[in-house]
C-alpha cells in the first residue's frame, strides 16, 4: 500500500504476525522501533519492523511510502555442513 504524510505528521507501524517493511520513496522519516532505538529512514531505504513489534514514525519533510509484509528469508538450498574439521 502506498502512502503519504506532510512535515510532523505521525503514523503507528504494527509488525504484525509476519513483520512489516516500511520503503520511503520520497522524503525522510524519523522513526523510532520499539526497542527504543531511534534510525533515520531516506528515500530510497527500507526499514523491517519485526513480527510482534511497534515503531512510531515522523515525517521530517513530506514523505511517499509503501507498506507491505516483510519478506520471509530465504531457505537454505543445502544443509550446513556439521562435523567438518580443517586437517
């Protein structure tokens, strides 16, 4: 979903069950997760909030963005090696 918001204004992001990748197309966010750790967001960046966590973000200037579901990591094409020592 694609979004906008003006200078000051705030908008809630929800992780959620899967997580939730905000990407800023335009502008610059201030946001702050829900660790308490504080990140500057610029066009053209991505910021993951985790399944289960909130963040609070302020536009800073007007801002385009999209929302949509973090996505899932890749599977392994092949198993770890275990058991394997350098001779």
């Amino acid at each position: 979903m694609e979004c906008c918001l003006e200078k000051g204004e705030l908008i809630r992001l929800d992780g959620g069950k899967g997580g939730l990748q905000l990407h800023c197309l335009a502008g610059t966010f201030w946001l702050t997760s829900g660790n308490g750790a504080d990140y500057l967001i610029h066009a053209g960046q991505r910021f993951v909030i985790p399944a289960g966590q909130l963040a609070v973000a302020e536009a800073l200037e007007a801002v385009d963005f999209r929302l949509g579901e973090s996505l899932p990591a890749r599977p392994l094409l092949h198993r770890p090696l275990t058991g394997f020592v350098a001779c």
